[in-house]
C-alpha cells in the first residue's frame, strides 16, 4: 500500500550483495536482477515458474556468459521433472556452455554438452 515501505532489500546475486547497489531493473524486458536462490524458492512455491529468470548466469555471476552452473542447474531441474523451458532456450543454453568449453580448449565436453541438444536437426 502507500503507507507501506520496502523494509527489506531485494535479493540480489552475491556478487552485488555488499557493493550497495540497488538493483530495480534489469535491461532485459524490466524483469528485476534477482539471487539464483530466490528463484529456486519461487520455483518451488509455484512449478510453473520462469526457468529462464531462474537460468540467467547473471543471477548467479557477474559474467553474462558464464553458463556453468546455469546448464548444470537445468539439468538437475530436468531430472526433477521441469521441463516448461521452451526449446530455444534450452538450445541457446547448450550451445552458450558448450562454446564456453571450447573456447577453454574443452572441446571433448563441450561434445559432450552438444549431445545434450534437444532439438537434433
């Protein structure tokens, strides 16, 4: 209500936790920035949640194209059962990680991610 305030901060990644920053928006779409546990929580109070908020590397790092534990996250998600993540993100999301690793000089597991693809075209 408008007599009401914030009395809390919002949940942000720890890697803007103590730098002080307020973070309200984010770029893409006016979705806020928000921690990877905090989603999991929305996740688990609603299983039709958003994976894609929820997979965003940045809810987790300060580098955008960090998808490490983003791809592992989903696929725990997936061997639980969630499976609303449309088929371009998921296919965005392979291919990122497994670029990643190849760019690292990884390329066997970044094979090993491409397997991963759901759509085999």
């Amino acid at each position: 209500t408008s007599e009401c305030e914030k009395y809390a901060c919002c949940p942000l990644p720890p890697y803007l936790e103590d730098s002080g920053c307020v973070v309200e928006e984010d770029d893409n779409g006016g979705r806020p920035l928000r921690d990877v546990c905090f989603h999991l929580l929305k996740l688990y109070s609603d299983r039709s949640y958003e994976l894609e908020q929820l997979l965003d590397p940045r809810s987790v790092t300060s580098e955008p194209l960090d998808f490490r534990l983003s791809w592992h996250l989903w696929e725990v998600l997936r061997a639980l059962n969630y499976c609303h993540l449309s088929r371009q993100s998921w296919g965005v999301l392979n291919a990122s990680y497994a670029a990643q690793l190849e760019s690292e000089g990884l390329w066997e597991w970044a094979v090993f991610i491409v397997l991963h693809e759901p759509d085999t075209q």
